[in-house]
C-alpha cells in the first residue's frame, strides 16, 4: 500500500475546469454549438456564406462573407431568424441580431 496522497474528486474537478477554460475549450464548444444551430436555421446555402460567432449581452454576432447573403440576412430573413434564434435558444436571452462583413 502506497503512502501516496490522493487528490479529493472536488479537487480535480476544479483543476480539469480551470485547464479547460484556460485552453478556451468551454468558448469553443460553445461557439460550435452556436454556429450549428445558426446553421440548422438559416439552411445550408446562407450558411456557407455566414457563420455565428458569438452572443454577446443578447447580441448574437453574425460573420457574412458575402454581400448578398447580408442584405438577404438583413432584409427578409431577419426577423424570421431571430424569431427562431429566441425559440430555439432561449436561455441566452436574444435580443437581436448583428451582423458583420468577413472574408
């Protein structure tokens, strides 16, 4: 029998938390999750023009890469999108929707 010391269970949750948001995994699931779900939403021809990035005090930021995908986004689309953003996630709290120009 070892007179090794154990780490408590608390304790290496703790740790495996910490080394996980320090390497950015937690954002980065997030962010994929987020990014499929947009997907699921907009279809697959907006979305390979456009990718969510991120939800930011009830903004979810949107990267389009293309200018007629944002004017499709910003116009017609938009408020059928963010309806179903605000149903399909509704523990962020979305209020609206922005949308930026990428490459």
């Amino acid at each position: 029998m070892s007179d090794e010391v154990l780490p408590s269970p608390s304790s290496l949750k703790n740790a495996l938390t910490r080394l996980i948001r320090r390497k950015g995994l937690v954002n980065r699931s997030a962010a994929e999750a987020l990014n499929v779900e947009w997907n699921r939403i907009v279809g697959p021809e907006i979305g390979r023009r456009s990718s969510a990035r991120r939800i930011r005090d009830g903004v979810v930021e949107v990267v389009v890469t293309n200018s007629a995908a944002m004017e499709e986004l910003r116009g017609y689309l938009h408020e059928t999108v963010l309806q179903q953003m605000q149903t399909s996630l509704p523990e962020s709290n979305i209020r609206a929707i922005r949308y930026v120009r990428g490459r």
